[in-house]
C-alpha cells in the first residue's frame, strides 16, 4: 500500500516519526501537514517528537581522548594473529 | 597483513564517534564503553580478514556493537523509571520550533541522564536514527526488529526526552 493512503489510517505515533525523521514522500508529507491543520492529537505528537529530536541529536558525547589509539593498538595487535578460519 | 589492518582502520575510524555512542547507551560507565568499542573493533577486523566486508561500513559495524552490547548486558538490571514518561502528563511545546539555543545551553549530565531514562530500545533507535544518520530502514535492520517496531521506540524515545527536558529548557529560557 503506498504510504500516503497507509498514513489515512489515524496513527498519530507512527505518522509522527516518519515526519520527524523526514521519511515520507513529497505527497505524504503534504498531506499529513494538511491534517496536521485539523488534528490536535498529531500536532502535539509532531511538537514533541520534534523537540526530543533536538535534545537528542544533542546528547552527542565526544570519543574520549586516547580510545582511537587504544583501538588502533588492539587491531595491530590483533593482526598478528592468524585469521579465524586458519587452520593451526 | 599490516596492509589488512590498515585497509580496516581506513575504513572504519570514521565510525567510531558512532560506535562510541552506541555503546555509551548499554554502558552507562565511560570505560565500559570503551571497552565495548574495542571489542567491536576487534569482532569487525577479525570479520574484514575472512572477507566479510561491507558495502556501507556505519551500519555493519553498528550492527557488530548492538550484537555485542545485546550480549554482555542482556541481563544487566534495568534502571526503573521513577515516573513512568509514558503516563507522566506534558504540556506540548508551545513553539514547533524551541529554542536551539536553549537545548544547547542546557546542563549535558541532565541530558545523558535523561537518555538513561528511556527503555534500552527506545536508547539504541534515537542513537541510530537521531545522532548517527541511519534511516528507520537501516535501524530495524541492525536492530533485528520490524521498522514500526523501530519508529514506535523512536517516537516514543523522542516523547520521553521531551517531557523529561521540557521543564529544563524553559528555566533556562527564563534565565
């Protein structure tokens, strides 16, 4: 089923994330944010949904200083070993 | 060999803010995390040597570390919500734009604490989705499970963050 006429269903959730994420088509987007006009229930979803997109895209944590060159030694290390599949 | 292993980490050092992050969300310790990011790096290259090497890197090696994760805290005890989010009343943002500024300024151990608060899955999907770029497609893929499986525990996750930071944004607007 395409996913506009799937979205007529009344799923304030699942409509939500798709629009959030910014995964529906150019057809779908119009015509959820044509519902969005009428329904307080998506609409609110939608702010939400929004917002807590921010905070997390903010909640990003930075590789602690050293963890590159402690993974860089584990491989090298590691590349001296035999290949799992070799027989020994 | 050593071509091998530098083949790998050409490949693969780009991804490990992401798999950091990933394994921040089963480890709520810096170092087990860290840990857990060795680990996968290792599992990854020991796949890359007997030639099992993926068209796009992000999702196979984020896939390697939520196997893993799964694994070593299958059985780690949850941490229970004191307020269920899903039930806790909220009063939508009033803007359908809130202040960045706002989000930004905010204290960072609010927010790390915040994601603790949030279901192990409804964790692992805005990790992928929101701060790593996966589409619901790819996350259900790494995740294992069904993508309305996935856009439900984002939705959901995304709720939650927001009726747990929402009180804090608008004190620091207010300030």
């Amino acid at each position: 089923m395409k996913l506009w006429l799937r979205m007529r269903r009344h799923d304030p959730e699942r409509n939500s994330a798709e629009y959030v994420s910014g995964e529906l088509s150019a057809r779908a987007r119009r015509w959820f944010e044509h519902h969005l006009l009428d329904c307080e229930d998506c609409w609110r979803e939608v702010l939400l949904g929004r917002f807590g997109r921010r905070v997390a895209e903010d909640a990003h944590e930075p590789v602690p200083l050293g963890l590159r060159d402690r993974v860089r030694a584990a491989v090298l290390l590691s590349s001296t070993d035999p290949p799992s599949g070799a027989v020994g | 060999m050593r071509e091998d292993h530098e083949e790998f980490l050409r490949a693969t050092m780009g991804a490990m803010e992401l798999v950091y992050n990933l394994a921040r969300k089963f480890a709520d310790r810096q170092e087990d995390a860290e840990d857990l990011v060795q680990e996968t790096y290792l599992a990854a290259y020991r796949a890359w040597r007997d030639e099992r090497r993926p068209r796009r890197v992000e999702p196979w090696i984020a896939t390697i570390c939520l196997n893993l994760g799964r694994s070593r805290y299958r059985n780690r005890l949850r941490r229970p919500s004191e307020v269920s989010i899903e039930e806790r009343e909220v009063q939508a943002p009033r803007s359908a734009d809130p202040e960045r500024a706002a989000v930004a300024a905010m204290d960072r151990q609010a927010l790390y604490e915040a994601m603790w608060r949030l279901p192990d899955g409804q964790r692992v999907a805005i990790t992928l989705v929101d701060l790593a770029g996966f589409s619901t497609a790819e996350a259900a893929r790494a995740m294992r499970t069904p993508r309305g499986t996935v856009l439900s525990r984002l939705h959901r996750g995304r709720r939650g963050l927001a009726v747990l930071l929402w009180d804090d944004v608008r004190e620091v607007e207010e300030r």
